[in-house]
C-alpha cells in the first residue's frame, strides 16, 4: 500500500476581518482549515504580529525594554513611529494604561486625544487596549471610537459587563470592528458573541479575545478551548464561532514569575530578558498553533522570532 | 480497520457460557470493540479468530518503551488527536544534541546545563531526559564522546543517531545495557539496523526524503516483524517537518493505519539552525502537535521555563485538574507575625494566589487544604472548600504554632463562609479578601 495524504474536508470557515484604513489595512481570517494545516485547503492569512506600546511610560517594564525605546517612550505619539520604523509590526496595540482608575485615571477625552494623534502618526492600523476595568473601559471605548472615526480600529476588548455600550457606540455608531473578550471557555465566547450580534453587530465586526494564560499557567484551558472553538467554526459551520481570534500574549507573560523575578531574586535562572522573551515566544508560537490569528508582543526579538515562525510554517 | 462489536461476536463461539465475566457473548463483544474489555478473557476463541482480533483491536500507536531503570520513559501510545477528546498520555521528551565534532569545552559545557537545569514543578521532576549522541564521521571521537557522557553522572537516557552499521555495532557496546534509541534506519541499511537492535528491542529510528518513503520504509521494517519504531518526520523544512508530523499522527489515528502508529523524532535544533528563539518556538508548536522525542542544541533556564512548564500543561488529563500538595506554604520568608491566607489545591489557583503574595513582598502564610483539586468556587459548591474544611486543616496543620498573627484571609468569593470558620476557630478573625488574586497586593499592603 502506497501513502496517501490524509486530507479533512470541513464545511465552515473562518471570517474576514479587516482593520486599519486604505491601502494600509490588514486582514484577520479567512481560514477553513485548523491552523497551518496547508495539506487541507485554505490557511487563510498570515497571523498578524502587533507590538505594544503605552500611553504613559512604561516605568514597570525591563530595563532592556525601556533602553530599547529610549525618549521615545516618553510620548506615545514617537514611540508608535519609533515601533513602526524600526520593527514594522502588522499593527501597534495603543494600552491606555494612564486611564486606569487604580493608576493616572486620565479622562477618557485626554486618552482619546492622545490616541488619536498615535492614529495619524502611522500608517499600520491601531488597536486599542483599554484599562481592564469594565466601568471605565466603556467610558473609554465610546471616546475613543468617536474621535477614531474612520480609523477602523480594534477596540480591545468587551465583556459581558459593558458590551453593549461598546458595541453600539465602537461598531454601530462609528463603524470599529470590537473585541469579544472571554475568559477561557468556549461556551462564554459563543454567548458574548450572540449577544453582540442580538444587538445589531455583524459577525464580520467580531473578533475573539478567547482568554490567554502564560504557558505553565493553566495554558492547557487556552489550548483546548481554542481547539474545540476552531473545531465547532469549522466542522459543525457554528456560525457564532466562527470571528478570528486575536490575543494579547503579553498582557499575560509579563507578568507571571518566570518573566518578573530579577536576576538578584532567582540567580539560577539567569537573564531575565532572555527569560521573559522565551516566555512570550513559547506563549505566542503555542496561541498561533492552536488557531490566533493575531498576537499582541512586547519586546521586538519575540516579534521577530514569532514573524519567522509563521512564515516557515507557510512558505517552504 | 476497527472492527464493530457485531465483527467481533461473529468470531466468538456465541454460547453465553458467561466464563468472561459478561451475561451474553454479544454483551461481551461490544464491551471489546470499545476497548472495555479484552480478547483474551475468551477462552473459547479459535486461534485464528484471535490472531484477527488481537490484530484489529490492537491499540492504533504504538507505545515504545527506551531508557533503563530511573531513566525509563514511554512515548506514543496516544489515543486521540486532540486533547479534549479524552486526554493525552505520554508526555513528550527533550534531548540535548551532542556531536563527535564538538570541542571537548562545549560538550562540558552542555552536560554542566543539563544538570543545572533540574527542578521539581507541582510534582514532577523537570530536566532534559534524553542525551542525543550523533555520529559525524569520526568514530573514536563518537565512542569517546559516548563514554564521557556516560560517565558524566547525568541521569538521562540516550539516543545513539548514526547510519553506519558497523560503527553503531561497536557504539552500542558501549550503552546497550541502557536501552537507547537507535536513529538512523534508511532505505538502504534497515535490514542490518533491524538484525542489530532487535536482539534487545531497542527502539530504531526511521527516516526517509519524504512521508511517501517513510511509509514504505516503515512497511518494510514492520515486514520484518519490528515494531518497536520511531518516524522522524524530517527536518529540511521548518514546513515540511510540521506537515509531516501532523500526517503521520492523523494517518495513524484518524485513518486509523498503523503504518505509522509510532512516535516522533523532531530535530528542531536543525530546524532553529542556532536562534535560541526559533528553538523555543518550535518546541512549543512540536509540544502541543505531535512531538515526541524533540532534541535542542542545549538547555538552559530560558529555554526550560516555558518549554516544561506548557509540556506538563498540555499533558495533564482533562478529567484530572492539576493539584498542589495540601500544606503549609511560607511566601517572601514568612515569620511568627504573619498573616495567613487560604485558598484551594487547584494548582491555577495556588500558581496566581501565590505569585500576587509574593509580588507584594509582604511575608505570609498561604494554606492550601485538601479541596479535591477544584477551583475555589467549584470546591464551596461541591462542600470541598467549606467552613468546617477550612478551619479542621488550620487546627491539625500547626500553622497556630507557626505564626501569633491571627487573621485568616479567605477568598472574596467564598465571604459567606465567615462566619462559620469564626464558630470554629475561637480567637481567629477572618477577614474576606479580595475577589480576584489580582487585588491581593493592594489588599495585603493595606491590612
């Protein structure tokens, strides 16, 4: 007997998501097929590759981090053409931390003005990450999506809590695409999904932020959960399931112990740049392996690893 | 292919003599075809019958079994492709690549990472489990590089990778009492590789240009009845190698052909080419798809952090959430004057609670009791996580004679058990902490 390529045929696919304007736009999606699995039809686009930057300094970041950017973390404005120049993201992550009721609690109309000038200083498109503090997020987001108008931004993300002032106000109102955030389920990304398209948002305006967890973290939720979620959007055509994911790695591996301990603190463990890279490149190749379509990183070396990564996985 | 419980009772005797344990044969046959039971357990099978059987309902990959005493390990064996389905079973392995090319500083240097990164994660013992010895041409420097990791006091297993039969004959002089790997079997060597393993059973690697060959190379071997086999899905291509893994994986389980019913050998050290990165990266992807045996250039903290602590994530059971050991857990030197706070014994929960105590920097005491392994809310509403729970492990724990403080912190989400846990333990207070490990910080810096 001969070998013959065993090829999985599947009903559904993954939405087209485009964000950012004009020629500069990009595209989340389009897959019908689990990730990578080019022996069975579409892989859709590349992952996209989006660099963090902050509103504020990033006075808790690596020094590493922080010599890297140098002045132009002083103004999020020359950080984002700073990010853009040197490293050409796939998109830049705005986190309007300053706005954190627990930190500056900037008012929304200053964080929307700052993320305003940031829009118009780049051309790759922008996606915005609030405060994670529900109350103020939506406050947050229907600022930002006003002055926004026409950026056709992410707005990452809504919960169950404030959805619906998000999704009318980022979506309806002035035509954002929105972040479904979950938090590591299958079932709650479905209903958080059905509840936004019950409030008149398109599925095409949907993308998923599923939950993430460092790797070594309970990071077996992320994968199973996102390969069940895949598996329902593809195999059984779940329309509410089928919005392409985008998770914020480094939102998480920055923070967990194997990233934050100081050489002082763990000597044995050695550099801690070399640590929190590893960290957030393990993370990021396992989210992209288990169906994101989009990552959010930290430092450039784990963008660059994590680039290269996704274009040996397609191209020979 | 699988054969239905209806196949299989037609081979049976179909008499009901109830000798299997089971009322009917029919009964007897279903609980077989779903792997419930065995074949054996009937007695009154014809020979032929069995060898059909045993045949069809053999598992559909393979388990091998390598390394020796301490340094066993089992791979393959996998039942589904993903792990949601039922779970993963034997968790893939690192190995660190050695050559005879190397400098003799470098294969020290290796063996000296290899031992330094050796550390115990919610219960289980993290290291590189495999030294891979490859032959590049020299052979006294390849037996001399055997002998020096052998004698080097690392506990691992081996993987000898060398195609040239007469060298590996005298290399496995050396090590074959240690039941290594054997890589290297190809079109044009495997019946020699075959006649010089199967003596011990020493598990062969196969490799080939392409899936097609490695198919008809394995049906080759499998010819000569040897089935304790590793694939190596090739490593060219960063493509290729992923491509093929996932084939071989899904043409043994899905379409459930045994021709490639075996584990992996993944060289992403060849693939990585040198970026450290591209190493973790790869191993990560190879972690959560089909690796088994995945060899690196070497190990060190960096690389090992994340690599075993998503390996021992992806291959917990579903069905088994992972568990800390209930006790008494001191964070940042806790002292007689500290706080303690209680949480449960899922290892999530324990992972968070105790990584925001220690970015406080305040000491404390955490205790963990015996909650059966669930989250906090999970554990009140299954009666694992209550009052009673809780204030029977602060008696018998002895954590009253470790610390004077009195104030118990218990999980926001569970303030209703306040009271309660006051009832029984006199002279404690219990104060509610916050709702999300995430406030814990603020909480503790306040109190």
């Amino acid at each position: 007997m001969a070998f013959k390529t065993s090829v999985q045929k599947y009903t559904g696919s993954i939405n087209k998501l485009e964000f950012g304007s004009g020629e500069n736009s990009k595209a989340l999606g389009g897959e019908n097929v689990l990730p990578f699995y080019t022996f069975d039809g579409n892989i859709g686009g590349k992952p996209l590759i989006g660099l963090e930057i902050l509103d504020v300094y990033p006075e808790k970041w690596l020094d590493e981090l922080q010599q890297i950017y140098g002045d132009a973390a002083n103004n999020a404005v020359q950080w984002a053409r700073f990010v853009e120049e040197k490293f050409s993201p796939d998109f830049i992550c705005l986190r309007l931390e300053g706005a954190d009721p627990n930190g500056l609690n900037k008012s929304p109309e200053e964080a929307a003005a700052l993320a305003k000038e940031v829009a118009q200083a780049i051309k790759v498109p922008l996606v915005v990450a609030g405060t994670q503090n529900h109350d103020k997020d939506t406050k947050l987001f229907e600022k930002v999506a006003e002055v926004l108008e026409g950026c056709n931004v992410i707005l990452l993300s809504a919960v169950e809590d404030n959805y619906k002032k998000i999704g009318a106000a980022g979506v309806l109102a002035y035509r954002h695409k929105v972040a479904a955030e979950s938090s590591v389920d299958i079932n709650l990304a479905k209903q958080l999904n059905i509840l936004l398209n019950q409030l008149g948002v398109k599925n095409e305006d949907i993308v998923m932020n599923v939950g993430c967890a460092a790797v070594g973290y309970g990071f077996e939720y992320v994968a199973s959960t996102m390969d069940r979620i895949r598996l329902a959007a593809l195999g059984q055509n779940d329309k509410s399931l089928q919005m392409p994911i985008i998770t914020p790695v480094s939102f998480d591996t920055w923070s967990v112990k194997e990233s934050v301990a100081s050489v002082e603190d763990a000597p044995e463990w050695g550099s801690q740049v070399e640590r929190g890279i590893a960290m957030e490149v393990s993370t990021a190749a396992s989210v992209i392996a288990a169906g994101a379509n989009a990552v959010i990183l930290r430092h450039p070396g784990s963008a660059e690893t994590v680039r290269k990564l996704a274009d040996a996985l397609i191209n020979n | 292919m699988a054969m239905t419980g209806l196949d299989i009772y037609k081979l049976t005797p179909k008499t009901n003599c109830k000798e299997c344990g089971f009322p009917t044969c029919m009964a007897f046959s279903m609980k077989v075809a779903a792997g419930g039971a065995e074949i054996q357990k009937c007695s009154h099978m014809s020979e032929e019958a069995l060898a059909k059987l045993s045949e069809s309902t053999a598992p559909l990959m393979k388990t091998v079994v390598f390394g020796k005493g301490e340094t066993e390990y089992k791979l393959g064996g996998e039942t589904v492709l993903f792990r949601h389905e039922k779970t993963f079973v034997n968790k893939n392995r690192f190995a660190v690549l050695f050559t005879d090319k190397m400098s003799p500083e470098e294969v020290d240097a290796k063996i000296a990472g290899m031992k330094e990164v050796c550390y115990v994660r919610i219960g289980e013992e993290m290291k590189v489990e495999i030294a891979a010895l490859k032959y590049s041409g020299d052979k006294d420097a390849f037996l001399a590089l055997i002998k020096k990791v052998k004698e080097s006091g690392l506990k691992v297993a081996f993987m000898l990778i060398c195609e040239d039969v007469e060298v590996l004959k005298e290399a496995l002089e050396l090590v074959k009492e240690e039941v290594p790997i054997v890589h290297g079997a190809n079109k044009n060597n495997y019946s020699e590789m075959v006649q010089l393993v199967r003596d011990k059973k020493l598990p062969l690697g196969l490799r080939a240009d392409n899936l097609e060959e490695l198919y008809a190379l394995t049906e080759n071997v499998q010819k000569m009845d040897y089935k304790e086999l590793f694939l190596d899905p090739g490593c060219k291509s960063i493509k290729e190698a992923y491509v093929n893994t996932l084939q071989i994986r899904r043409t043994a389980l899905k379409e459930q052909d045994r021709t490639f019913g075996y584990p992996s050998i993944l060289f992403v050290n060849e693939m990585a080419n040198g970026d450290k990165y591209m190493e973790v990266a790869l191993s990560s992807v190879f972690t959560i798809k089909y690796g088994s045996v995945i060899v690196l250039s070497d190990m060190d903290y960096a690389r090992a952090l994340p690599l075993f602590g998503l390996r021992q994530n992806i291959f917990t059971d579903p069905q088994k959430p992972m568990r800390v050991e209930p006790k008494i857990y001191s964070i940042n030197n806790a002292n007689e004057n500290s706080p303690v706070l209680v949480t449960v014994d899922f290892a999530l929960s324990y992972f968070v609670v105790s990584g925001e105590i220690e970015r406080s920097k305040i000491p404390a005491w955490l205790v963990i009791p015996d909650a059966g392994g669930y989250s906090v809310l999970t554990a009140w509403a299954a009666g694992k996580f209550s009052g009673s729970v809780i204030s029977k492990f602060i008696k018998e724990s002895g954590i009253e004679n470790k610390t004077k403080c009195r104030k118990l912190i218990i999980p926001g989400k569970v303030a209703v058990l306040k009271g309660d846990i006051e009832d029984s333990l006199p002279g404690w207070e219990v104060v509610v902490g916050p709702d999300e490990a995430m406030h814990i910080p603020k909480f503790l810096r306040e109190m």
